[in-house]
C-alpha cells in the first residue's frame, strides 16, 4: 500500500485495502495507512504527513516503509510550496510540512535548495531555488533521485503482486 500511494495511485490502495480483509487479519498500521490515503485522496497533504508521523511501527520493515512514505510526501508537498509561493515564512511551512518547528521546515526545505532571508519585523521566509523554476519551465516536473528507499518499496511491491496474485488463484 505504500508503494501505491508513494506512486499516487490511490485508487489501487482503495481496492487493495478493501481486498486485504479477506486475506489477512487487519492491523492498525494497515488501518493507519488507508487513512492516510483518503486524506491524500482530499488533497489534505499536511493532516497526511502528520498522521504518518504518527504511526506507530510493528517492525523495521514497517519503519523503513515509513520513512519511505513520509519522505516521499514531504517531497510532493515541497514541489507543490515551490510552484505556489515566492517565498513563505517558516511557521507557514512547518504547518504545509505537517511539522512543529519552523526551524525542521527550514532544514527540509534547506536541504532542496531553497534560501533563507530575514524579512521585514525579522520574519523568517524560504525562497524557493531560481533553477526550481527554471527546471519547471523547461520540463514541467523535477525528478527527485533519491534510491535510499527505493529496495523497501521494491519488497513492499513484491508482497503486493504476491496477495494479488494468491488472491486472483484461489478461486
């Protein structure tokens, strides 16, 4: 489920949801996570990201699952501040972030390149990165390459066409 949602296709994660019922007892990570997806369904991406801060994790897997999800949700919701602001105070991030601190926005958002700047009454504001724009211009989206997670969602995805396919053979 994951998987599906990182990708978002959260229709899939609907269906694979309802299937799992059938197949497996449920859990509350299972049932954290298709919360998750109707959130993101609605388009509410801060609720998302703070309800999967909150999960709590059965295993190592599952932490690695998580990592991967919130990791890959912060990312769309950096994309989409990028695209719709010119520059956006701290707290205002933290808030979109799904976090507390504006200092922890201000690292994320650091790190992807945006600059930082001391408006005025010494409000703190993000900029986004000039080639942000320029990279939209010219191709429509920015590919994020980040393979730290990319073998968790690979096995996420073999568990799925797994069920899938037990599923579909048991007929």
């Amino acid at each position: 489920m994951v998987a599906l949602i990182c990708t978002d296709e959260y229709e899939h994660a609907r269906h694979l949801y309802r299937r799992t019922g059938s197949i497996m007892p449920p859990s509350s990570e299972l049932s954290s996570l298709w919360s998750v997806t109707k959130l993101l369904i609605q388009g509410n991406i801060p609720a998302a990201l703070k309800l999967v801060s909150g999960i709590i994790v059965m295993n190592d897997f599952s932490e690695d699952m998580k990592a991967a999800l919130l990791t890959s949700l912060q990312r769309k919701q950096v994309n989409v501040m990028a695209r719709s602001f010119v520059n956006i105070r701290c707290d205002a991030a933290a808030h979109l972030l799904g976090i507390c601190s504006g200092d922890e926005a201000s690292a994320i958002l650091k790190g992807q390149g945006w600059t930082q700047r001391v408006g005025e009454n010494n409000e703190v504001y993000l900029e986004p990165p000039t080639t942000f724009k320029q990279k939209l211009l010219t191709s429509g989206t920015i590919p994020f390459a980040d393979s730290k997670n990319t073998s968790a969602l690979m096995q996420m995805l073999e568990i799925i066409s797994f069920l899938e396919y037990q599923k579909f053979n048991s007929n």
